[in-house]
C-alpha cells in the first residue's frame, strides 16, 4: 500500500479525566478502525495545535474543552501511514457525549474498564508515560 503522504502528518489527541475515567472513542476508520482510543485527529492548514484539539473533540464526541498542557508525544507509524501525535490534558466545559464524525462510539471508562475494550496499540503505555491515573 502507497503512502497516504510523503512526510509525517501532525495530529493531536485529547486527554480529559474525570471522576476516575478517561474519556474514550471507538475509530470509525484506518489506522485502527473499531479500536478504541483518545479523541484527536489531524492538525488542519493553518490551525494552531490548541484550536485542532477543540475542534476534534467536539467533532467526535460533541464535547467543548479547555486546552490545557502537552502530555506528551507520540508517533505512529507503518507503511501506509506515519503520525506524530501531541496528546493535550483537556478539561471538558460542555457539551453532550455523543459520538460524531467517524468516531462510532464514545464513553468514560474506569481503569478496569480499559482491560475489557480493544485498544489502539501503546495506548496504555503512552498513558502511563503521560502520568495519567486512573481509579
């Protein structure tokens, strides 16, 4: 399969904890299509990183959120594709959950919960990297 791109592409995902869950959304389309991850997407033309997280995130889950700071990096690659992901703590300030765009599900799921859904390969890791904690 050909490259969709010929560089890297930037993307952004969304970190928001609440009550001791982490808000998830199950991916409607490649890479990882089915598999459950954080909210994101690619960074548009001329978007500022913080604008690109509020966007995807109401897009696919029909929340509004506050930007706060990086909680990492991470990158993905195989042959078709090749991300570099900066993944933001968010606080979410409204909204209804909902899934939308090419997300098919969305939900807030407890650390036990993880263990019990197919998640997109490092995930797990990646939030551990983040320090996130979950109860």
């Amino acid at each position: 399969m050909e490259p969709t791109s010929p560089r890297p592409e930037v993307a952004v995902g969304a970190i928001a904890v609440r009550d001791g869950s982490i808000l998830l959304i199950r991916r409607g389309q490649p890479p990882s299509a089915g598999r459950w991850s954080v909210p994101g997407g690619r960074v548009e033309w001329g978007e500022s990183l913080a604008e690109a997280v509020r966007r995807e995130v109401e897009e696919e889950t029909g929340l509004t959120v506050e930007v706060g700071g990086l909680a990492g990096v991470v990158e993905r690659g195989l042959p078709e594709f090749h991300y570099v992901i900066l993944d933001y703590f968010v606080t979410v300030t409204g909204g209804s959950l909902r899934p939308g765009g090419d997300v098919t599900d969305t939900r807030w799921v407890t650390a036990s919960g993880l263990a019990e859904l197919e998640l997109v390969p490092s995930l797990l890791d990646a939030l551990g990297e983040f320090g996130v904690a979950l109860a």
